[in-house]
C-alpha cells in the first residue's frame, strides 16, 4: 500500500517538473528571440549610421569646419 502512494506522489513530482521544465524552456527560448531582435536592430542602427558618416561631406580646411560648427552650436 504504501509503495504504491509513494508510486503515485512520484510520478506526480515528475510530472509537476516536466510541466516546469517546459515553462522555464519556453521562457529562455522568449528572452533569446528577445536579445536577437535587439542585436539586429542594433546592427541595423550602426549601418544607417555608418552609411551617413561615410556620405557625409568633408571641409577642405579647419576654418570652415570651425566656423560649421559655431553656427550649429548658436542655433
């Protein structure tokens, strides 16, 4: 009588701790698409970014590249 309780009580732990363990899985499996989507819209950021450094236009000498940055600095 008492092994099968113990049977019982048993296969209702195990079972409590797969109905967990599918919890937890679908959890970290959320938070990995998570940091995914995070880390391509990161790189997408960086590109756009570095495509309007790369296009951006120089100054031919320092004075007027002070002088840019004055007026912006006065707006």
């Amino acid at each position: 009588m008492v092994g099968l309780l113990l049977g019982r009580v048993k296969m209702y732990l195990l079972s409590a701790a797969a109905i967990v363990a599918a919890f937890a899985m679908a959890y970290m499996k959320g938070r990995r698409d998570e940091d995914e989507k995070h880390e391509y819209e990161d790189a997408e950021a960086y590109r756009d970014t570095r495509r309007r450094i790369d296009e951006a236009t120089g100054f031919s000498d320092a004075d007027s590249a002070r002088q840019f940055l004055r007026d912006r600095q006065s707006k």
